[in-house]
C-alpha cells in the first residue's frame, strides 16, 4: 500500500499547531483524568499525521486537500 500525500501544506501545519497546543495541555496538568488521555492521544495524532502528510481517514472517505 503506497502512501500518497493526501495533507495539503495549510492542512499540515493546522494539525501540527493543534496537536502541539493538545500534548500541551496534558503534559502541562490543564487538562486531567479522562480528558489529560484523549489530549495525548488526539495530540499525538494530530502531530504525526501532520509531520507525515497522510491521513488514513482521509483515505478512507476519499479526501484530499493537496492541491491537484
């Protein structure tokens, strides 16, 4: 399975921003419990498939915001 860009440049750096602000806000206690959890991993997700340029969802539903 090959793994084309499906993440357009403004796309990319919209996620790395938020999934930096995400890791932030668990690592820094603003968010705690359950919520402290689903900031790291949404962070995290965020991070790598903004560093990457792929996004499986995208895939999936047939999306693309690189430019044609």
């Amino acid at each position: 399975m090959e793994l084309t860009l499906n993440e357009g440049p403004v796309d990319r750096i919209i996620r790395v921003i938020v999934g930096v602000a995400m890791l932030i806000l668990g690592f820094a206690g603003i968010a705690s419990g359950v919520w402290m959890w689903i900031a790291y991993l949404a962070g995290a997700i965020l991070l790598v498939t903004g560093i990457v340029g792929f996004c499986p969802l995208y895939r999936l539903f047939k999306i693309s915001t690189t430019r044609k």
